[in-house]
C-alpha cells in the first residue's frame, strides 16, 4: 500500500529490522523508535497511519503508549508481546489496541493483520462519512467527526468504544451477540477473548455515568449480547 506509514516501535533492533523488511517489502513506508516516549513525539510531528507496539519495554511500556496514542489519534494499533495470557491481551485491548500478534511470528502473518487493520480503517471513516448524527435523550454521536456529546460536553471515548457505541445506536432495532460485535469491530480471526465486548461496554457505561448520563445507552439482552437502549429506559 504505497503512501502508508508505519510507526514500529519495539526496544530489540533485530525485531524492528525485520519488521521493516517484510513491511518495505510490500510497498508500506517505515518509521522506526526504540522507545515509547520517543513514540509518541514522533506521533506529533509525523502521521502514521498506523502503529506497530512492543508491550515490554524500558521506561514506558507498550500499554501506556496504546493508551496515550488513544487519547488522540485515531488510527489502528496493532501490538507485539511474547506473552500469550489472555488477561495480558484483554488489557491491551481495553487501552484500545486492534490486534495482538504473539512473538515470535510469520512475517507474512504480520503483513496480513497490518493490511486487515488499514483496510477496516479505511471501510470504517467511508462507512462513517455521509452518515447523519444520531440523537438520543441527552446524547449526540457523531460519526463524521468520531465525537459523542452528553449534555452538549463531548465525551472523550476510545476508537473502538466509539465504533461500539455507533454499531448499536445505528442500528437500534437489533440485538448484537458478542460474537457478532468481535465480527463487526475486529476481524473473523480475531484471537483475543469476547469477553473484551464486556469490558468495553463497562467502559462506555462508565464514562456515560461519569458524564451524568440519566439513563444506560447500552441495554443488556440477556442470554443474547447487548442492543442500544434508544429510549432513555434502565436496562
């Protein structure tokens, strides 16, 4: 994908040298740090369409980077680690990471899951461009601008809370499993636990109630998934 760049950041220089390799070798652009700090200074004077993050590193480790990233720009992010504990990768996830992929690993692999993320990215700002505001008692989404506003004070949510929150308001007829919201907002090969969907509604609750928020905008189905509570009513 020429034109793409790419943010790797990993301590190990054999890692990145590799990275590297396999990613020029298929026409993407590559930025390279040893350090999160680093990182993220980089993030402000250079756009990276997206970033590949090491967890373990010195000084700042690969989950506060994902998070910091969040917090402002929104663009995949797709973390390395050798650990392979769910818990390890739930959290990640929940600081707003898109894919995990476990040292060591296929290049090819590797490749696949970067053109996955930059081509959901891609189907995700075109599916979001034309679609109009949604409206609801107290709060307003936006998907054109990827902001939510409680009382008329936007709301800071992460990329994929955000994309949750969207999914069920534009949809609010329908009940969603878990299953289907990971196919929606991941990928069919997605590795992590489902049990993420839950952690990311946690979190969308909590920052709703944070906000005042009167009412719950998710409704949980039991026994199914969750659908969006469109009139304001407990669930």
């Amino acid at each position: 994908m020429k034109g793409t760049r790419i943010l790797v950041v990993d301590d190990e220089r054999n890692m990145r040298n590799l990275i590297r390799i396999y990613l020029k070798k298929n026409g993407y652009d590559v930025i390279e740090t040893d350090n999160g700090i680093q990182a993220l200074e980089i993030m402000e004077r250079e756009a990276a369409d997206l970033v590949i993050l090491d967890i373990m590193m010195p000084g700042m480790d690969g989950w506060s980077v994902c998070e910091r990233i969040r917090e402002r720009w929104p663009i995949p992010i797709l973390m390395l680690t050798a650990r392979t504990d769910t818990k390890d990768k739930v959290h990640g996830l929940n600081m707003g990471a898109d894919d995990y992929v476990v040292k060591p690993f296929d290049g090819e692999e590797l490749v696949a899951r970067v053109g996955a993320l930059l081509r959901r990215a891609q189907v995700s700002h075109a599916n979001t461009a034309s679609t109009p505001a949604i409206h609801v008692p107290d709060m307003d989404i936006y998907p054109d601008s990827r902001e939510i506003r409680i009382k008329g004070e936007a709301v800071d949510f992460t990329p994929k809370e955000f994309e949750l929150l969207l999914l069920l308001a534009s949809n609010a007829q329908r009940v969603y499993s878990r299953d289907r919201i990971v196919e929606q907002l991941w990928d069919y090969d997605y590795e992590g636990d489902i049990r993420s969907v839950d952690n990311h509604v946690k979190n969308i609750r909590d920052k709703v109630q944070k906000a005042q928020l009167s009412y719950d905008p998710i409704q949980t189905v039991w026994g199914v998934g969750y659908k969006f509570n469109q009139k304001g009513t407990s669930s």
